[in-house]
C-alpha cells in the first residue's frame, strides 16, 4: 500500500492517480478544483516522499509500479 509505505496522504494519492492518467498539472487543478500551484507543491511533495529526482524517474516509477 502505497499510502502507508511512502507515508502518502489521500490526496497525493489521488494526484500520483490523475499523474498516472497523463494529466497535466493544470487538468488535475481544473478536475480537482484547487490551484495549479497547489498540484505543483503536492507533486514536489509526492517525488521528495517517493526519493525521486526527476520526472522521467515518477514515469519509470510509473512502470515498475504499474499495479497503482
């Protein structure tokens, strides 16, 4: 589980989902309701708790973890 391995909150959870579906940063604001530069600071938060330094390495996070 991914929320308590990585010490994820609901709602990055449901970010790193929408990520996964290929969505930009502005989408998930618009979906979600919540600024861009709310997404943007979740997002920096998910790639700090998961030790990821780019977002080429979320993609290959993406793969290795394709059962999100």
């Amino acid at each position: 589980n991914l929320l308590k391995k990585y010490k994820l909150t609901r709602r990055e959870l449901e970010i790193l989902e929408l990520l996964k579906q290929e969505l930009t940063n502005k989408e998930i604001s618009d979906k979600l309701y919540l600024s861009i530069y709310t997404i943007e600071t979740h997002r920096k938060n998910i790639m700090q708790k998961l030790d990821l330094k780019s977002p080429a390495s979320l993609l290959k996070f993406f793969i290795n973890n394709d059962n999100l």
